[in-house]
C-alpha cells in the first residue's frame, strides 16, 4: 500500500502559510530595495561633498601660492637691485610657510638667486639651468607644476615655476612642501572608517592616509574608480574596491589647475548598516508573521476539512461493505451535496448486489477465455523467436564461412595470375631450361591450373551457397552503413518512451540526456543497434514502473561517451535493479524475471548478439538491487575487418 501524502488540512495550512510568507516577503523585498537606494545615495552625497570640497581646498591653497609668487613676476622687477630681490623672497618665505626654496633664474637659464629655508642663500651662482624640466616648463607654459617628490622619505613636495613678464623672462621656481594636503587628506572623515586619496592623473598615489603607501609610490590606476575617472567615463560615483581590496563607495573630483583627482570612498558595509538593520528587522516580522500564518492557518482549516472527515468516514464504512450505512453530513454545500450522492449510490449498490454474483461468474469465465489466448499468442511469440534467434545462428554461421572461402577464392584466383607469370619467365629463359625440364615443368603447370580452376569454379558455388543464406537470414535487415550515434540514440528514445506512454498513459519519468557531441558516427547496422536500444529503453521504463517506494521519482539517464577507439552508450535508471542470483543469467536466451506474458527472455540475448558478434562490441551491466540499473553498450568506432587489414 502507498504511504499517503499531505492531507487537505495540512496543505490549506501550507496554501495559507505561502501566501502570507510570499506577501511579507515581497513587501520586505521592496521596502529593502528602496532602503538599500536611499544609503547608498546619501553617502554618494556625502563622498561627493566631502571630494569637492577638498578639490576646492586644495585648488585655493595652490591659487594662492601663485598670487604670492606672482609678486615676483612682473615685468618691474627685473630692473630691481639684487638686494631687493633677495628682501622679496625673504618677505615671500615668510608669507608662504608652504614655500621651502624659492629660486631666481634669468632669460638666459642662469641661476641669481637662492633662498632656502634649510640652507644658506646663494647669490649671483650662475648656475646653468636652461635645461632644468622647471625653467623650461614655466617658459612653455607661463605657469608649471612638477611631479611629487619626497624628501627625508617623508613630506611631499612640488616644484611651482612662474614664468616672468617682458621680453626674455626668467622665471621663479619655488619648491612647495604639500604636507597640508596630506593632513587635509587624513582629516577628511565618512562615517567612521571612510577615508580620502588623491592621485595624479597616470593613478599614482600623491596623499593617503596611509603615508606607506605614498612612499612606496603606488599605482591605483588598476582600481576601477581611479580608472573611470582618469578616462573621464562621466560617472561621478560607483561602487569598487578599494586599495585593501575591501567593497566601497566612491566619489571624486578634480583639480583642473594641477590636474590631481581627489577620491573619497567608504566601505559598503559602513555605508549599508542601516539597511542590514532594516533587514534583519524584516526578517524577524516576516517569521512573526509566518508563525501568525501558521495559527490561522490551522484554525481555518480544522474548521473546512470537519465535514469532510465524516464524508470520509462514512465512505470508509460503505467501501467495508456496510451498504446499510448513511452519511450524516449537516453542511448545506458541496460537502452536503456529496454525501447525498454517496447515499444514492449506496441504495442502488444494494439493488445490484443480488446480480453482482452472476455478472462476476460470467465475467470471470470471459477472463479465462481471454487468458487462454493470451497464452496462445505467448507460445507464437516464442516460437516466432525461437525462428529468430535460429535466423540469427545461420547468419553467423554463414558469415564465418564466408571470410575463409573468400580467402580461398582470391588466393586461388591470385595462383592462376602467378602461373602465367610462371610461363612468362619460363619463355624468357628458354635456352637456360633443358627440354625435358621444360616440358615436364608444362605438364605439372596445366596440372596446377586445371586444379585451381576447379577450386575457383567450386568456391565461387560456395560463395554462391552463403550469399543466399546470408541473404535468407537477413531478410528485413538494414545495411551496415555510417550512423549518427547519437541521433539514433535519440530517436530511439523517443521511439521507446512513445510506446511505453501509449501503453500505460499514466506512466512519467525524468529522463536525463547527455550525449557527448564528440561521439560523431559509427559504422553499424541502424535497425539492428535500434532494437538493442529499444530493448534496453523498454527493460529500464519497466523497472522504475516495477519500483515501489514513497516519495520515489523515476528517473533515467541516456549517455554517449567519446574515447579514442570506440564510443560507449550508457543507459542508467533507478529502478528495482537486478538480484545477484540473476545478474548472471540475464544474457541467457528465454531466460526472463519479468511476469507471465510481458517477456519472453530474448531481448538481452538478442541484444547481446547484436553488440557483440555483429558490431564486435561489448555489453556490460552493473547494478544494486533495489537501487539501480546501469548497462554499458561499448562500439568498436572501426569494423572488425577494418581493424584487421588495418
């Protein structure tokens, strides 16, 4: 008896407990999604903000160093003494604690004026720096950032030169110690581990909280921030990874006068802790509500399925045979009006009874008529194989035969060929040969011919003999010819389960293909190979129907697989699987486990024959009883005889 399965109570319980489960999941869903959108849209806000306002912080304190410096500039100040020149930086220097050195260099690229804070001033050295990167900068381009440098191994620095105005300018070129940004860098806080950068616009680290990585003059441009915003892709904000690898939401903005990009970032799962406490407080009102549900749930549906247990109760007593027996059911619905059949049913149930017994008698006796053909048609059906299978024997009998005699006919025929050539170098050496040789060896020659002429003549007669009886065997048969292997497989499949539908209609299984397109095509016989297939489709659809078992799930797997000699077909089910007392005995002509009058035990016999001596392959089983079944069906991909003249 097959164990039963949910009752209605139990699955209007589980209706009710999905619908509410799936509305508070979709409405948390939803209200996630738009918190998830709301945090992650005020902290790009707040990056944002905080990354132009550092861009301007930076872009002022640079602006401002150029307005100091361009005291120096004018076109005025190169008629000026050297004395008051040497007072300018000194005013400058003290104006601009950001200024470390400040230098003088005329239009020719000399050197007259140097001022340092860490070492002594230099006047009039006349140092040649035509070529320095800084003089010739600031004359391009009036105004001239050099890259970031560190001294001591520690604070940045940068090279500003100015060009000056008039015909032949010099320039002014001071040396900037940026350790104001990097401590405007390090200020700048998100939340509570958000953090800011800048770097140069090839990605190189200019300021980092962490000053190691400055020194170590790392390359951000492989972080997709510092990449989209170098190519200027348009997206102010998105969401990367940062230098520790950690995820993170990221802003920038750029310094146009130096060409920097600032970027301030914050890690994800900072940025979305409101969002995972949102969640967490959906999850537990979705498991609040789940276990409301389940309540409710159970209350509405003891409440439904009582009238239906006393219909059921009732029906249980009238299927005993208690035909006096009447459903009391008080419910004026559906459930009230199947009780009021189920009592019509049962009078007219006691009405039948009186002639129930003879309409079984003659029933009963059609049965047996209809067991005795049944048995009929069984013995045609083996007796008809019997024929087939004796079919199969001469066939092979006569291919055997036929291999021999076809070597005894071409030797044969390849002996009268030598003769000739015999004669041939016979009549070249004509003087070399005594007569009496030569006519003895003529007269042994005719014998020799007339000999393998007879042998000719009776081969060819034999060869005629097997021909018809390889013929006869074969009549029906296909050709051998190149086959798709795993098209045939395939519509064999189909071949097999359409039969085993339109046998039992009721019949389903999950049927797994995994045909490896390497398998390519075999030289076989179709319609022979088609019957082991549909032999091996048909034992398998039997088996998983045979399986009783709770909670079972037929299922069939169909495989090709590829190997360098040969393809393997594999067929697999989970079905009853084959006793170890039988598993040696399958291959064996009549020999079958399956039920008076669905087998006749030929099939794996046929199947074994087929594979074997006319496709010279291999068929192999493996199996645990009550489990599976799995039969292993391998084909040579070149014939035999192929193989043997290769």
């Amino acid at each position: 008896m097959k164990r039963r399965g949910l009752s209605l109570a139990q699955r209007l319980t589980l209706a009710f407990l999905g619908l509410v489960g799936a509305v508070l999941l979709v409405n948390g869903s939803i209200s996630m999604w738009f918190a998830y959108r709301e945090a992650t849209e005020a902290a790009v806000r707040v990056e944002q903000e905080k990354a132009d306002a550092a861009a301007d912080r930076v872009a002022q304190f640079i602006a401002e160093l150029e307005q100091q410096i361009g005291w120096t500039t004018r076109a005025d100040w190169a008629r000026v003494p050297m004395e008051q020149r040497r007072y300018d930086f000194i005013r400058l220097l003290r104006q601009a604690p950001a200024i470390s050195e400040v230098l003088y260099v005329d239009g020719e690229g000399r050197e007259r004026l140097r001022l340092s804070r860490l070492e002594p001033d230099v006047l009039d050295s006349g140092t040649d720096l035509s070529a320095d990167a800084r003089f010739r900068g600031a004359r391009e381009n009036r105004v001239w950032y050099g890259p970031v440098t560190f001294r001591r191994g520690s604070e940045p620095y940068m090279a500003l030169a100015m060009v000056h105005a008039g015909r032949n300018p010099g320039a002014t070129i001071a040396e900037v110690n940026l350790k104001l940004i990097w401590e405007v860098m390090t200020a700048i806080r998100v939340g509570g581990t958000g953090y800011a950068f800048v770097t140069d616009t090839a990605g190189r680290l200019i300021a980092h909280p962490d000053m190691s990585l400055v020194l170590r003059d790392t390359d951000l441009s492989a972080l997709p921030q510092v990449a989209g915003a170098i190519a200027g892709a348009g997206e102010r904000v998105r969401a990367a990874r940062g230098v520790d690898g950690r995820a993170v939401l990221s802003a920038h903005a750029t310094i146009p006068r130096l060409g920097w990009i600032v970027f301030v970032e914050q890690p994800t799962s900072e940025a979305l802790a409101p969002v995972y406490a949102a969640a967490y407080q959906t999850l537990a009102l979705l498991a609040l509500g789940v276990v409301v549900a389940l309540l409710a749930g159970v209350v509405l549906a003891r409440r439904l399925t009582g009238p239906i247990r006393a219909l059921q109760a009732g029906a249980e007593r009238l299927g005993q045979g208690d035909l006096a027996q009447r459903i009391d059911v008080e419910a004026r619905d559906e459930i009230g009006t199947l009780a009021l059949r189920f009592n019509e049913m049962a009078v007219r149930i006691q009405d039948a009874q009186e002639t129930l017994e003879a309409n079984v008698a003659d029933r009963t006796r059609e049965l047996a008529e209809s067991l005795d053909d049944l048995r009929a048609a069984q013995d045609r059906l083996v007796q008809t194989e019997k024929l087939a299978s004796l079919g199969q024997l001469t066939a092979g009998i006569a291919h055997e035969i036929k291999n021999p005699l076809n070597f005894v006919n071409n030797f044969a025929e390849l002996s009268i060929d030598l003769l000739a050539e015999l004669r041939d170098a016979m009549d070249r050496a004509d003087g070399a040969i005594a007569p009496a040789l030569r006519l003895e060896i003529d007269e042994l020659c005719g014998m020799l011919r007339d000999n393998l002429a007879k042998v000719t003549a009776h081969g060819r007669r034999a060869d005629s003999i097997v021909r018809n009886m390889l013929a006869h065997s074969r009549e029906g048969k296909s050709e051998r010819r190149r086959v798709d292997i795993n098209a045939l497989v395939e519509e064999s499949l189909n071949l097999a389960w359409h039969g085993a539908r339109a046998e039992r209609p009721g019949f389903n299984v999950a049927i797994d293909k995994r045909l490896d397109p390497a398998a390519g095509q075999l030289d076989l016989y179709p319609q022979e190979f088609t019957r082991v297939l549909l032999n091996l489709f048909g034992n398998a659809f039997h088996a998983v129907q045979q399986k009783d078992k709770a909670g079972f799930q037929p299922h069939l797997l169909v495989s090709t697989q590829a190997r360098a000699e040969e393809v393997v077909v594999t067929v697999r089910d989970n079905g009853t699987g084959i006793p170890e007392t039988v598993r040696s005995h399958i291959f064996e002509p009549f020999f079958t486990t399956k039920p008076p009058g669905q087998g006749t035990g030929l099939g794996l016999s046929l199947s074994h024959d087929i594979v074997v001596q006319q496709h010279g392959g291999r068929i192999e089983v493996a199996t645990a009883p009550g489990e599976w079944t799995q039969f292993n069906v391998t084909l040579p991909r070149m014939p035999a005889e192929q193989g043997r003249a290769a």
